[in-house]
C-alpha cells in the first residue's frame, strides 16, 4: 500500500531521513499477560525552566482511565461490528471503539477518556499547540481545546526546518512529554513532571521517540539529552538530570514504547537506505534498577531482540508489542505499509523471546485509502492513525475482544 502523506506523517519520515544523511544516526514457558482487561546538551539550546501557560499546567494530563474531562466512563466503551476501516480490515479479535476524522496533526496520544494532538502553528514557525478532546458516548469526539503553546528554544535560527516529534509521551499519572528535531539535528524536548508540573524545555539532539519508565523517568531515543550525548543511544531523565541509558542501539533511532513489566526499544541498523529495524525486550524492572544504580546497558547483551524489520511505529498493549510494518521509499517519494501486527512475545525460563511470527492485526484490503501512520496506547486501548493525506487522519480507537 502506498499512498501520498501528510505533513504529520512526512515529518517522521523527513526527521529520520535528515539524520541519516547527516550519520548521527519464571519457571518455564510464560507468555506475557495481555491487557484485554488491563488496569491499566547540545546546540546551545536553552534548557532552562520556563513557565507553561496556565491551562497547560492546570490540565491534569492522565494516562489511565479517569482522564481530564472524562466523557465516557471506563465500562462504557463498546465495540462496534465495523471491521473495514479505509479499505484495510480488521482481524475479528479487535474491535473498534471510537472513531474520528481530524486535520493532521505532528502526534496523538490517548489517555483514557481524553485524546491529545500535537499540532504544528502554522502561522508561527516553532510553535506547536497541545490540545485535548473529549471521547463522546456515541464513539465520536468532542472538539479539541487548546491547553497551551510550545515554543521551540529561541537561540537556532528562526529559518531553519523544524520537525515536531510523531511521539506524545503520557505517564500513567500525569506527565507529559513532546519533541522536536531541527534540519541539523538539534533539537529540544517538552517535559511536564506531574509531580511538579513546570514546562521544561531541555536539549535533545535527534530525539526521535520518547516513553515513561515511570511518572519521574524519561527514555528518549536520540543522539543525546541536556548535556550528555555524541552518539544514537536511549537516554534517561529523571530529577533534572540525564544519561546514557542503553547503547550500542545502531546507526539511527528508532521507536520504543513501555508496557507493564516489558519495556521495547528500537534501533535502526545498517547504512541508509538499506536500514533494518530491530526492536529489542527488557525487563521494566531491569532498567527502573539500571537507572537507580547509574549504570549503562548494551542492548544485545541486556535486551533480546523480538523483531527485525521494517517498522514505521510500535506501541504495548499490557506487555504485548503491536507495530506498523512500513518503510519510506525515497525514489518513490512514499511510505510502503503492510499492515498492523502483534509479535507475541513470551518467558522462557525467565527470559524474553519472540514467539512464532508477528500476527496480523490491520490487513491491506483491495483498496485501500489511507496509510497506517501512528500507534500510540494508554495500556487498556491502541489508538491508530489512518492517514488520508490532504483528506486529513483518521483516529481509530482500537480494543480487544
């Protein structure tokens, strides 16, 4: 399937293909608890504290259940029969919950009840306005209220291409964090600590994709975070203060994501343009340890890859991994996609590994109209982005049976 992107949807693709020309680039067998009833520096960037607008901060970002706003209660949400979405279909074990068309928008992300966008201003370049959405009764969507801008750090040149992160980080009580990357590769991170919900805006070269440990710990897969960095790495941040966090991940980022006890993180590796994807497993604990005994962890020895290949995003369902398997063709000016897949992944005698091939979640239909873009989750829900091109995005909520 290909088809024409959106300026959400090129933007991940142009980031990624910016960095590369540059060359930053238990007992037994037990499989991973499904949550289908879950409980769910550099470039002299300006990482100094700054004041959000009030509503930013008076928001009360939530990743669980009871979000801001909440219109529809946790036991409310019904699966509808719908199972061709755009032209791609949808295996009989997932249903659709909620759906909605809206302008493209750099990212999504969902947190029980309440949707957030990430959308660039258009008229400001630099700036990027966060914005909330109720989910309706019906399985519609409320309108989307402004809570406040995000201004990239003013010290780089107010010419220069700014990409906004595809990624819109929730924790699951309450912080938040987005990005951007500029032309040369620096760039900056947004964080919003629920525990003291002041706007940082912190150096970030190359952050590609971000994820909560837990509500005080950042990973950022990128070349570096505040005043560490220099090569392609997962970084930490956790009390004003960042390191190197997981190595040897490859010659460009990739996507990562954090379930219940698994954490999944990606590295591109290779040479452009015959990159490969490999996503790596580790144990939540093992790296809330790590983090804790400021210790650094090389990803073949410390995590074991459970998938390699072509990835245009990834995100957990409890701890199991879903992805978007497509790839940007650069002659054709287009991403090839084919599909959505679920890689179960299982304990062997305590140790993580693929079981058996990923399985199809989102299949190309005859004829499709739109192109699997963006996977995001708040653990119980996957929220999936149909891009439509100039037609805008189609948000699709997504449950288990």
């Amino acid at each position: 399937m290909r088809a024409p992107l959106s300026w959400g949807t090129l933007a991940r693709a142009g980031a990624s293909a910016v960095l590369l020309a540059l060359g930053l680039g238990a007992c037994g067998d037990q499989a991973l608890p499904s949550l289908r009833a879950s409980d769910g520096g550099h470039g002299g960037a300006d990482a100094a504290s700054r004041a959000a607008d009030a509503r930013l901060e008076d928001a009360g970002v939530r990743g669980g259940d009871g979000g801001a706003d909440a219109a529809v209660g946790s036991a409310s949400w019904r699966c509808s029969e719908t199972r061709e979405l755009l032209g791609w279909q949808l295996a009989a074990d997932y249903c659709v919950v909620a759906r909605a068309t809206q302008p493209a928008a750099a990212a999504w992300a969902v947190g029980g009840q309440t949707l957030w966008a990430l959308s660039p201003v258009e008229a400001t370049p630099g700036r990027a306005l966060l914005q909330q959405a109720s989910w309706l009764p019906a399985g519609g969507l409320g309108a989307l209220e402004p809570l406040g801008p995000l201004d990239r750090a003013p010290a780089w040149g107010q010419d220069e291409l700014v990409f906004f992160g595809s990624y819109l980080a929730l924790s699951a009580r309450g912080s938040l964090a987005a990005g951007y990357t500029l032309g040369g590769g620096d760039g900056g991170v947004w964080l919003l600590v629920a525990a003291a919900p002041t706007l940082k805006l912190v150096a970030a070269a190359g952050n590609f994709d971000a994820a909560w440990l837990d509500d005080e710990t950042l990973l950022v897969n990128g070349l570096g975070l505040a005043e560490v960095g220099g090569e392609q790495a997962v970084y930490v941040w956790r009390e004003g203060k960042a390191a190197p966090l997981i190595t040897e991940l490859g010659s460009a980022s990739s996507f990562l994501a954090v379930g219940r006890s698994v954490a999944y993180v990606g590295g591109a590796f290779g040479s452009f343009p015959n990159l490969i994807n490999r996503v790596f497993a580790f144990e939540r604990a093992a790296l809330l340890e790590a983090v804790k005994a400021q210790r650094q962890l090389v990803a073949s020895s410390a995590g074991r890859v459970v998938y390699e290949g072509d990835l245009g995003d990834l995100s957990v369902l409890g701890d199991e991994l879903f992805l978007i398997d497509s790839a940007y063709d650069l002659q054709q000016g287009a991403v090839v996609a084919r599909g959505v897949f679920r890689q179960p992944v299982r304990r062997a005698e305590a140790v993580l590994e693929a079981l058996g091939r990923p399985v199809p979640v989102l299949s190309p239909g005859p004829g499709s109209l739109a192109l699997p873009a963006g996977l995001t989750g708040d653990g119980s829900r996957l929220l999936l982005t149909l891009d439509r091109g100039d037609l805008g995005q189609e948000l699709v909520l997504l449950q288990a049976r």
